[in-house]
C-alpha cells in the first residue's frame, strides 16, 4: 500500500509542473497586456525607467525560460512574490484566506456526499417507487439550476419578507465559530446541491447494477441483516465509480466558491483572484490559479490513493 | 450508416423486412418512435426548439429592443404590454431574456461546436493511430482536465476584456479535453471492428479509413455528448456573465441580468430576478433530459456512464 500511495504521489509531479507551466503561459505569453504597463498607466505616471527598474526586482525580465525557472524557483522556497497594489506577500494573505475557500468547499462536498448516497441507494432499492421519481427528477433540477440564481432569490426575497441580508463583516472561525457558521451555511449548502444531481444518478445506476450480483443474492442467503448487505456488499462494490465521480465534482465546487465567495462576500482565495483580475495584479494571478489547480490535482490524488483501498486489486497492480 | 449496410439483409436473417424510410419521411417516423419511447426527453427536445425559434426570431417576436429604456414604465410586474415585465430602466425584460437566449445559446452553441470539433479530431487521431501518439495525447488530456477550466476563463476573459468571439473561443477551447477519452474509447472499439479490417484489407487509406468508417460510426457519440457539454456550457456562459465576464452591455445576458446593477433594484421588481435565472434552468434541464434520452436510444450500453 505504501509503495502504491508513493507511486501515485511521484505521478501527481509531472501534472504539477505542467500546472505551473500552463499557468505561466497564460497570464506571460496569451494576456497581451504587461502588468507593470498597466501599473504606471493606471497610476497616470509614464516612467520607463522605473518601470525597468521594477520588472528587473520583480524578475519578469529576460527570455520567457528563464522567467518561469526563476518564478518556479522561487516558488518551491514558498515564495509567491508580492501583489503590486497591496505590496503585501501573497503568501501571507494565502494564509488568511485559504481556510476560508477551504471550509466552503468541503463543507460543500461533504453536504453532497451525505445526502446523494443514502438517496441514490434509496432510489435504487425502491426502484421506480415514487421515492424513485421524486429524487431522479430532484436530482436533474439541482443539476440544471444555477447555485449562484438560488442565491439571487435568496437574498432579493430574505430582504422582501424577512427584511434579512447577509451580514457584511467576515467572522473568522477560530475567532467566533458560531458567528461563522451562521454565516457560511447558507454557502455551503447552496454549493453543496449542484453536484448532488450528478451523484445521486450515478449512485442510483451503480447499486441497481450491483443489487442483481450473485453475491449479493448470497449475502441475503445467508441470512445477513439487509443494512450489512448494502453498507457492507452493495455499497462497497459500487464504491469506484462513485469516488471517481466524486473527484470529477471538485473543479465545479471550485469554481462555485469563487461564485459564492463574491456573493456572500466572503473574504476566501476566490475573492482575491476576482479582485487581482481587475488590476492584473500578476503573482497573485499566478498563485491563486496554481492554488485552485493544485486542488485538483491533490483532489485526482486522493481520488486515486483511495482506489487503492477501496479495491486490493488496484494497489497489487 | 455504414454498419446498417454491411450488416446481413433482415430478409436473409428470416425476418419480416423492415420498410426502410428516407428523407423527410424516415426522420419524422424516427422523432414520433423516439416521443412513444422517451417522452421526457422528446418534451426537453420540443422546449429547446421552441427556446431556439424565439431565440432566433427574437426581433419579430417583441416590438421592443433590448436596449430600449422607457422611464414612465419602470419596474413594472408583468403586463399585456411587457409580458414579463420592465427593469429598472424601463427596459422590456421578455425582450431582454429573448436576446439574452439568443446571445447566450449563441456563445454556447459555437462554443460546443468548437470544443467538439477539436474533442473529435484529436480522438481520431490519437485513437486511430494508438501507439506514443496516444499516450502523448492521454497525458495532455489528463494534464488538461485537472485545470480549474471556470478559474482560467476568468482570468483570461477578465484581461482580455469580453466580446462574443473571445468567449466562443476560449469557452470552446478549454471544454474540449473533457469529451477526448469518452470519443476516443468509442473509436479504439470501432477500430477493431472487421469492417474497419476490411476497409484496410482493400487497400483504404488512413485517412479515407477515418473519415468514411470511423468519424460516421462514433458520430452519435459525439452528437450525445455534445448535448450533456451544451447544458455544462451554458451554465459556465452563465457563471461567467454573473460575475461580470460576460458579453459587453448593453447586450443582455442571462447570467449578467442576476447580478450588478439589478441586484440592487431586484428587491422592488423581483420578476427581474425570477425570468433569467428560469430560463437558464430549463434550457439546462432540457439538453439533460434530451441527452439521456439519446443516450438510452443511440447505445443501451453506455447507460450510466458519463
């Protein structure tokens, strides 16, 4: 299992440097724009010798080869360089704001997982019940409906009857958990419903495919309680598409909490990207890109190492 | 299709044969076959053309333009005059939605066309040839979906300011790895079909191999997932216009209607809030709907998987 769980974890290297290296062309060689350009431009000052004078601190000087080795060298030291506005690290408000993106996003995801499976198992055991009709047609409208609508209607409608609107000012979670809570609830089930839909489906076919197996027939044969059949034989065996799926979700969980970070003003990664894309502020555009991607790529890890456990064949192979 | 006609006569096979239908005919038996058999997706499929028709015909369905502003009818609920109502520039919203479909359809379906476009050809390719072309593409595609595909479009549409045909290109570009390993994995089965052997063994070239055996057999393939892209697509557009990266005002667009500006008159003309984000959800609905129906219908097999 070990050797598995290293393996998987050398594979996810390469995609990580091609992650850097996408990053990088996209906001140095597809953006037209120069930032440190924009900068002077914006500030109404025309200065070129600063402006070299700044492009040589900041290292974006030189062929484009060797302004990505200097970028990713310094970001393997931890150093994500410094937003052009605030002048302060991006490594320092990454600190401040990843854990918020971060208890939205899982939160999210967990919500999605704890009630797409037992409903999903539930509709396939009561196949073409009511119960049935009822969550497959849920499930392909929590899909189709846009989380970012619900929460418009949420907010125009709250402010109509209830007279009630997001609060404005962030309550850190360590600081005043309840207070926090109070707050990103609403985030977190509004982002948690979309992937729902695509689970609940997918949870439905997988039981209803591995219901009709021969060991399950014996499982029942044998006299097991029909709750140790389907955690323990049903469940189980289904459990590889379902993990998959589940990992296919993340990158539209992230995207959702750039969506609802700016809705509910939540002060997260997502924010600082929205707000960096306005001014091109480059090393923050650079780190919040590489920060949602490498999400992902540790989300495909995860993914991956727990194929190894679900299925013994998979880590022998 | 070519596999219909290599197939053994049904006469042959001791069956009644079937009266075989072309043309107009043939294709409104198979929509009257497909409505017994998928009504749900049949009702998606008849929604969407009503939705493309009013996109399409938008400016001789409503006498007001988009842009028009009336301002002794502002914030007015809906009304003989303005079916949907006005916003808070008195401007007619069922106009607005019109157009807002039009445009935003408009970006999606380009968008998709291109994505599959690029999702087919490289599938072909790779899937055709196998070999180091194949495990090349393979480690691209996989390097490619494990992008955060919505975060990269903010970023590149948020520098390179929004116009219709930035979107389409870029929204296509960065949807089409996703569709590359469901078509390749059809084109690697049909590969080994004996009718692909055949072809070869008569001396057909590659490309006359890929073009007039395989593209025809994996192309309902690609029509399915086109379909399931198209209601992903349409809500990443929306995404998109919501925050501010859509198409330009005073163009309307569905997602951008949610938010900026109207947010803050939603509250005294909630319609404003309700007809976009409508619209949105049933286009959506539709295309899955209608695409698991062609799913079921073009290949029982793939019941399931995405």
């Amino acid at each position: 299992m070990a050797k598995y769980v290293a393996q998987r974890l050398l594979l996810s290297i390469p995609t990580l440097i091609g992650l850097t290296l996408v990053v990088f062309f996209v906001l140095r060689v597809v953006i037209p724009i120069d930032a440190v350009d924009l900068k002077f431009a914006s500030a109404g000052v025309s200065d070129p010798e600063k402006a070299k004078e700044l492009r040589e601190e900041l290292g974006i000087t030189g062929p484009l080869a060797v302004q990505y080795l200097r970028w990713a060298g310094r970001l393997v030291s931890g150093d994500f360089g410094k937003s052009f506005y605030t002048g302060r690290t991006v490594a320092e408000e990454l600190i401040l704001r990843v854990p918020t993106s971060l208890e939205v996003g899982l939160g999210a995801l967990l919500i999605t997982i704890v009630i797409a499976i037992p409903v999903g198992i539930l509709s396939a055991v009561k196949q073409d019940s009511f119960a049935d009709y009822i969550s497959r047609g849920g499930a392909i409208l929590f899909y189709a409906i846009p989380g970012f609508w619900i929460a418009t209607l949420i907010l125009v409608f709250s402010s109509l009857w209830f007279n009630w609107a997001p609060p404005t000012e962030y309550h850190d979670l360590w600081v005043d958990p309840w207070a926090n809570l109070k707050q990103v609830a609403l985030p977190i089930v509004l982002l948690g419903l979309s992937p729902i839909g695509t689970l609940i489906r997918l949870v439905r076919t997988q039981v209803l495919e591995i219901i009709r197996q021969d060991y399950v027939r014996t499982a029942r044969a044998k006299g097991l309680p029909s709750r140790t059949v389907y955690t323990r034989h049903v469940l189980r065996n289904s459990l590889l598409p379902i993990v998959t799926v589940i990992g296919l979700q993340v990158p539209n969980l992230v995207a959702g909490t750039v969506i609802f970070e700016q809705v509910f003003v939540l002060p997260g990664v997502g924010r600082y990207l929205l707000d960096a894309v306005q001014r091109l502020d480059l090393f923050v555009l650079m780190a919040t890109n590489l920060f949602f991607g490498t999400l992902i790529v540790m989300a495909n890890l995860a993914v991956d190492v727990s194929y190894g456990f679900i299925d013994p064949r998979v880590r022998l192979n | 299709m070519a596999s219909e006609s290599n197939a053994p006569s049904a006469a042959a096979l001791g069956y009644a044969p079937r009266v075989q239908r072309t043309g107009a005919t043939g294709a409104l038996f198979g929509l009257g076959r497909f409505a017994r058999r998928k009504p749900l997706g049949f009702a998606g499929l008849v929604f969407l053309a009503v939705i493309g028709f009013g996109a399409v015909f938008a400016p001789l369905l409503t006498s007001y333009g988009y842009a028009d502003t009336d301002f002794t009818a502002r914030l007015n609920g809906p009304s003989a005059a303005h079916y949907f109502g006005t916003d808070n520039l008195g401007r007619d919203l069922f106009s607005r939605v019109l157009y807002g479909a039009r445009v935003s359809l408009g970006i999606s379906f380009a968008a998709v066309l291109l994505a599959k476009v690029i999702a087919t050809t490289v599938a072909l390719f790779t899937g055709y040839y196998g070999g180091w072309i194949d495990k090349v593409g393979q480690r691209f595609v996989d390097l490619a979906i494990a992008l955060p595909r919505l975060i990269i479009l903010i970023t590149l549409i948020g520098l390179m300011g929004p116009s219709v045909s930035t979107m389409i290109i870029l929204v296509g570009l960065t949807n089409a790895p996703s569709s590359v390993r469901l078509i390749r994995s059809a084109v690697v089965s049909v590969r080994e079909e004996p009718y692909i052997e055949a072809a070869r063994a008569l001396g057909a070239t590659d490309r006359r191999i890929i073009l007039q055996h395989l593209l025809p057999n994996i192309f309902h393939i690609v029509m399915f997932s086109a379909t399931v892209t198209l209601g992903a697509v349409i809500l990443i557009v929306a995404s998109l216009g919501f925050l501010g990266y859509g198409v330009p005002p005073p163009q309307p667009d569905l997602g951008a209607m949610l938010s900026g500006t109207g947010l803050t008159y939603m509250r005294q003309n909630p319609w404003m809030a309700v007809w976009p984000g409508t619209v949105i959800t049933l286009v959506v609905f539709a295309f899955n709907v209608l695409g698991d129906a062609l799913r079921d219908v073009l290949d029982p097999r793939l019941r399931g998987s995405r």
